[in-house]
C-alpha cells in the first residue's frame, strides 16, 4: 500500500500571493502529519516562487515522517540539499515560465547534469527519485545512474477521461512493471485528485504517491487533517472494506 507524500508548495504560494507569514507550510506539514502523511514534499525553485529556503530548514529540523525534496538539477539547489540533508531527492525538470511541472526529467538528453547531482547527493546518503515519463529508454537510464526509484508523471492520466485515461494507465502500469523489473521503488504523482487516484494506488507494488493540489484544495472546505486523512484512507484501504 502506498504511502502519501503531502507537497505543500501550495500552501507557500497561498503565503507569497501577499508576501507574508500565513499559511505557513511547516504547521501545515504538522497538520498533515496528524492526518497520516508519510512524507512531506516541497519544491524549492530556482526562482523561490512558492517553498523558502527558511521553509526547508524548518522542515528539516521539524518533520519527523519524510521529507521529499523536489528540485532541478541546478549546482546552486544541488548544493542547498547536500548541507540540509532531506531524506529524500526527486529530481525534476523545471522552466521558468511553467505554471508547474510540466512532464518528466529528460534523464536521455540530461546525462551529464542528472549523473553529477546524483553523484553530490547520495556522497550525502540522500535517496534519489527521478520524475519520468512511463518511457522504457528513460526508466533503463535511471537504473543505470543509481536511482533508488523513479516516480512516473500521472499529469497525462489524471488530465484524460475514459478510453484515452484506460490507455494512460495502461502506459502507467507497463512502465511500473519495469521500474519494479530494474529493482526501483515506484512512486507516482500529478494532477491526482479524490477521484482518479484509486487506479494508481492500486497499481503493484506502488510505494509512494505525491499529491499536493487537490488535497490544499480540498483543505479550504474540511481542513488540512481531514483532506489528507481522506486520501490516506482512498489509498490504502481496500475497496471491499471501504464500501462496508
Ligand atoms: N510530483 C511532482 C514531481 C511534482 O512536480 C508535483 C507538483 O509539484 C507533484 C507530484 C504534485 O502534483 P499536484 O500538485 O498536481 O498534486
């Protein structure tokens, strides 16, 4: 049963739309704690446009379940998280203007840069997950550079309906298997919300999913503890129990 990695960025972007201190992501990592996260995740940007590097080091020094942090392979973040030590590194791609992660890390046409951060980051016994697309070429590569796990981009699935989302998750299921195969961790994440995450969850051996979006969302109406208690249950009690 996979466990829930709760991404607060969009509780930083709530806060740096005024400028302020509120809401702020490390009592919101507490809140998602209680309510049964098994990791916080957090981007810090090259551009710092949501997560603070005072976010990182806070969290660092308060979250006691995982902390994931997302990031480019930029030296200047590379160094950040070799001297604040998360327990956990998903490298992804990242442009300046894109709203948000936009698909997977190219491992193909980024060897050099993907093989010198991983190269700094697990010197400093971080793991490694790579965000790819369900792409055969680029799961064999992160085998190959050392990555502990890949976390497949679900963003396509989670943004098509019926036929086309089957396809996706077929796509999704088939590049699981050969994260499994290369003896990978499988995560997964984007764009899954209350509604389309099951199917995922339910993939095998699906040890991680990162979900940040819909569960801030979510939040405004029932609270940051309720939100993600009702993902956390979504993900890992089975249906047959749920509906009894
Ligand atoms: N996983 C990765 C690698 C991401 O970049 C993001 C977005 O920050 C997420 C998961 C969470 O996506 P969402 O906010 O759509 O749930």
């Amino acid at each position: 049963m996979p466990e829930l990695g709760v991404n607060m960025d969009h509780v930083a972007t709530l806060r740096q739309a005024r400028r302020t201190y509120e809401p702020d992501p490390i009592r919101a990592s507490l809140l998602a704690e209680l309510g049964g996260a098994g990791a916080i995740t957090i981007h810090l940007r090259e551009d710092r446009r949501h997560i603070q590097d005072r976010d990182l080091h806070l969290l660092r020094e308060t979250v006691h379940i995982k902390l994931n942090l997302e990031m480019s392979c930029s030296p200047e973040i590379v160094a950040i998280a070799v001297r604040v030590r998360p327990d956990q590194v998903t490298l992804v791609p990242e442009r300046p203007q894109e709203v948000t992660t936009e698909g997977g890390l190219d491992v193909v046409a980024n060897r050099e840069a993907v093989i010198r951060a991983i190269g700094e980051l697990k010197a400093a016994g971080i793991h490694i997950s790579l965000f790819l697309d369900a792409l055969p070429e680029q799961i064999a590569l992160a085998a190959e550079l050392g990555a502990d796990a890949v976390e497949l981009h679900t963003g396509q699935y989670s943004r098509s309906r019926d036929a086309t989302q089957r396809d996706e998750l077929a796509r999704l299921i088939a590049g699981g298997r050969r994260v499994r195969e290369f003896g990978m961790a499988l995560h997964g994440g984007h764009g899954l919300n209350y509604r389309n995450v099951r199917p995922v969850a339910e993939m095998e051996d699906m040890h991680e999913l990162n979900i940040g979006h819909s569960i801030v969302a979510r939040s405004v109406y029932v609270g940051l503890e309720r939100a993600v208690r009702e993902m956390v249950d979504l993900i890992t009690i089975p249906s047959a129990r749920r509906s009894q």
